[in-house]
C-alpha cells in the first residue's frame, strides 16, 4: 500500500524490504496520526484496520472536532506534521466549510467530522465498527491499538 522504498532502516539499523517496509511505514504514519489528533484534543477518535478489506489503505481513523474551526485546526496541524516528518503533501478535501474534512494519506485515510455530521453519516457503522470502541490515548503503540477487522 505504501509509496515507501522497497528498503527502509529501521531503529535498529538492520534493512527491511518489501511487505515489511511498507507495513512498517504505514504503522509509524498510523502513529504519528494518532498522536496528533490526541495531541490536538480531537474526539472519539476509532480507527479501523483496512488491511484485507480493500486496497485503499492500511488504516482509517475517523475522529470528531468540537467546531467547524477545532475541525479545520485539526486537519491543518495533520498536514503540517505529514511534511515535518517527511510524508509529503497529502490530499485535504472538504477544508473550505469543515463539517467533513478528508485527508488522503496514502496508508491511512482520516475523516474529520464535526459531531452532528459524524451522527448523520455513521461512517463506522459502514464499516461495521462499534461506535463506543473509542481511543483513550494516542500514545497506545499502533500493534495494540483498538482496531475493527
């Protein structure tokens, strides 16, 4: 799924390749995802574990902001940190109003919704997640994370 190099050091210095760095850099954008929403105080925050369900991506994290411009905010902060740590541009859209704002990251595909536009569309419930399995903190190492199959 990942436009990663087919090889990518990891913390130990050792060379993985193929699958193993693809998995490895869809996980540490997953990471730095949840991070920045928890950092950012973003809402009910679910992600969904895509792999085997579609070729999208790896992960979806759908998550709620408190306003149209805590929504905004929220998607700013994401796009700024995607290009700090070296992930490029990514694909925004709906940033024009922020009741819905879709970011495109390539692994990972994150929904920002204001809460009465969240309860409208149930997206969660699309892909038949439990709407109360919320993450409590973005610090959770990604492997352990609440996530649907």
């Amino acid at each position: 799924m990942s436009s990663a190099a087919t090889t990518d050091p990891d913390a130990t210095g050792s060379e993985l390749a193929g699958p193993e760095a693809a998995d490895k850099a869809a996980t540490d954008l997953f990471s730095l995802i949840l991070h920045s929403l928890d950092e950012d105080k973003a809402q009910e925050v679910v992600s969904i574990d895509l792999a085997g369900k579609t070729s999208i991506a790896d992960y979806m994290v759908v998550a709620s902001g408190r306003s149209q411009r805590h929504v905004g905010a929220l998607a700013d902060h994401l796009q700024r940190r995607f290009r700090e740590a070296g992930y490029g541009r990514c694909r925004i859209e709906g940033m024009p109003s922020c009741d819905w704002v879709l970011i495109d990251a390539g692994d990972v595909i994150v929904h920002i919704f204001r809460p009465e536009v969240r309860d409208f569309y149930k997206l969660e419930k699309i892909w038949g997640v439990d709407s109360s399995t919320f993450h409590a903190d973005a610090d959770i190492d990604p492997a352990e994370a609440t996530t649907t199959d």
